[in-house]
C-alpha cells in the first residue's frame, strides 16, 4: 500500500459509502473496503428505501442525494388496521415538503459510488488494511464482527419479507400506505418515479409457513391476494420486479467498540460497528437505513470534533459514540418490536384492542405530532 490510512471501513454498501464521504470532509484519509461481491449486477435489485428529513439532509451535505425520478418525495402515510382501525399522517401538517422520500437503491448506491470516486481521500482497496480505527460497516452477517468477538443478540419475529415491485392502474398520489391483516402480515405499498408515478415498491411480511408458497404462486395468484389485501386501493396491479426475501428479526451488538484482535503495533488499533452490523430493527416503520446513517453521522461528528492530540480510534471517543447512539436506538427499536408483537397476535380481543388504539392514537393530537417528527428526523417545534 502506497501509504498509511487513518481508518479503513469494511463494507462499502449504503452506510459504509456515507461514511467515507463524511470522514473525507474531515481530511482524513479512508480506505474502503469493497468485496468483489458488491459489484453484482443490480439491475434485479427490487429494494427502495424510506428515507427522513435527516438522511435526505445528510445525503445532500455529500452530494449524493438522487433525482427527482429516484427519489420520491411521500405527502401522506396511511396505516390501515384490520377491523377498521386507521392512522393518517400528512406532511402539511408538520409544515414539511415530504414525511419521507422513497429512494431507489441502485440510483443512491450509483450516486455515492461516483461521490466516493471522485474524492481523493477515499481509497477503494479489495482487503482490510491497518487502521488507528476500522469500522464494520457489512450489514447484519457481518463477518468481521464475528472476527472480532462480538455477540449479536438476535430475535427471530418468525416472519419473512417478500419484496417486489408492481405497475398499478392508479397512480399512488405520493401516498405510502401499509395494512396490518388478521393473520399477523404486513403490506407496504411505497411511491416510485416520482411525482407523478403509478408504480410501488412491495415489502410483505408474512408468517415463515406462507413463504414457500407465495415465493413459488404465479404471478397472477400473488398480484391477486396483494389487490386483495389493499381492497383495490391502486386497481389492479402488475408484477414488474422479480420477487426477494429475507427473514425478519431484531438485533442488537452487546458491543460496538474495542481493540483489534491482532493489534500488535505500538499506537493502539481500534474498531467500531454502524448499521446492521451494530443492529437491525423491524421494517414496518422503514427507519433502518435511517437509523444507520444516524450512526455514521454522530461518528464523524465526534471524531471530527476531537481534540487534535486523540487518534480517531480513541476508545473514549468510540465508547461516546457507542452510547450516544444506544440511546438514540433504545425508544425506536422498543416501539417497533412492540408493535410488531401486537399485530402478529390473532387473538380477537388483541385485534379490537390494537384497532381501539389506533383509532384513539389518530385522535391523540400532541403525542401523533411527537411520534411523526421523530419518524421524519425532525426536531420539536419551537415553542412560541
């Protein structure tokens, strides 16, 4: 290696990019690790993102927010219960041009390839190199996490995803909506090719025992059992992505920092997990990817902040960085676990007492504003 690298980032997915870019802005120099693997080809890739005020604002301070055809902006949620029950949140009334956007992942991970290209701080190298600092940016298998010695408290919801993509005879009005159905299933229908798009991103969550089955079912069966379950809110729909699945779980490292295993240089060698590698969250509010830039942020903050006598693999350093982002993970990964016990219980007096709550939480006036502006990455309105 031509010369020495202040951090090296494995992973060079969504978050592991991000991060580069931040530290760059900090005039450190970064290697990237990227894996043969993650040049696959992505033209099957059916996944999009819901994506906050603060990921868009992030993403933007590094030049890599998509256009407007990959990045739609969404003016109202719907959440609908399964006797009744309906939760609506409107981004007029938080005074916002968007509750979120749906990004496409290909558009954003082309846009932070071209950004880390062009950032001569930033070095793509195909293995780890030595580092003060590494952080484990690889997702939720992360191997180096296992290197490393981390347990990885995981909790199985027994459910998977089934993500796709459909053409509907309607457009969606920049309306995300989601059905909570009797048998404990999950149906997100998200905005695509914006503004004036009638195309959505799927993302179903079903008990593990329906998988096989609407995996193998021809097209025509699933669209149906999807108009079925949206009550035709869209018309009728057409497959135009291939279908993908992954199973549905909560995770949670009981460590985010330490030293290297091999550190046997005389300055210490340090590591850090962000994203899913640090943890995993259910998908029914879509805030992982949220919550992992929000990681990526606070560390290059607080290393960008640092004195200059402190290595950037300072244990204190990554130690604040581990419990400033613990607790920013603790209200949301509680509320969404929670909820998903709720909806995938089929006892019917937890059905009428879920749609009771959801029709008192859209009454609740002061506590649904708090919950939709920590949705959106917002902060509380100033009071005047």
């Amino acid at each position: 290696m031509a010369h020495s690298f202040d951090i090296c980032i494995r992973g060079a997915g969504i978050v592991g990019r991000t991060l580069a870019l931040l530290l760059a802005r900090e005039r450190l120099s970064v290697a990237l690790v990227d894996s043969a693997a993650s040049h696959a080809p992505s033209h099957s890739d059916v996944r999009a993102y819901a994506m906050n005020v603060a990921s868009r604002e992030l993403l933007q301070s590094v030049r890599s927010w998509p256009d407007a055809t990959h990045a739609t902006p969404v003016l109202q949620m719907q959440v609908h219960g399964d006797q009744g029950g309906a939760v609506t949140f409107d981004a007029g009334s938080q005074h916002a041009d968007a509750m979120a956007w749906i990004v496409d992942v290909p558009a954003l991970e082309k846009q932070l390839a071209d950004a880390t290209r062009f950032q001569p701080l930033v070095e793509v190298v195909s293995e780890p190199v030595p580092a003060a600092l590494t952080v484990v940016c690889e997702g939720r298998a992360s191997k180096s996490r296992s290197e490393f010695g981390v347990e990885f408290d995981v909790t199985p919801y027994g459910q998977t995803a089934i993500a796709t993509r459909l053409r509907c005879e309607k457009p969606h009005l920049q309306i995300a909506r989601q059905w909570f159905s009797r048998d404990g299933s999950i149906l997100a229908f998200l905005p695509l090719e914006g503004e004036q798009g009638n195309s959505v991103a799927v993302v179903w969550s079903i008990p593990h025992d329906q998988v096989a089955t609407w995996l193998a079912a021809d097209d025509a069966a699933f669209v149906q059992k999807l108009e079925a379950i949206s009550d035709f809110t869209l018309g009728t729909l057409e497959l135009s992505a291939p279908r993908a699945s992954w199973p549905l779980q909560q995770a949670l490292a009981r460590r985010w920092c330490g030293a290297m295993p091999d550190a046997t240089e005389g300055r210490a060698r340090n590591w850090a997990l962000a994203g899913d590698a640090a943890h995993t969250v259910h998908p029914l509010a879509g805030q992982g990817l949220n919550i992992g830039l929000g990681d990526v942020a606070a560390l290059a903050r607080i290393l960008g902040e640092r004195q200059s006598w402190r290595s950037v693999g300072d244990l204190r350093l990554l130690r604040q960085y581990e419990r400033e982002r613990k607790s920013a993970l603790l209200p949301l990964g509680t509320t969404m676990d929670a909820l998903q016990q709720l909806f995938s219980r089929q006892e019917s007096a937890l059905q009428a007492l879920r749609n009771w709550g959801m029709r008192g939480f859209e009454m609740s006036g002061p506590f649904k504003e708090w919950v939709a502006r920590q949705a959106m990455g917002l902060q509380p309105p100033t009071k005047r």
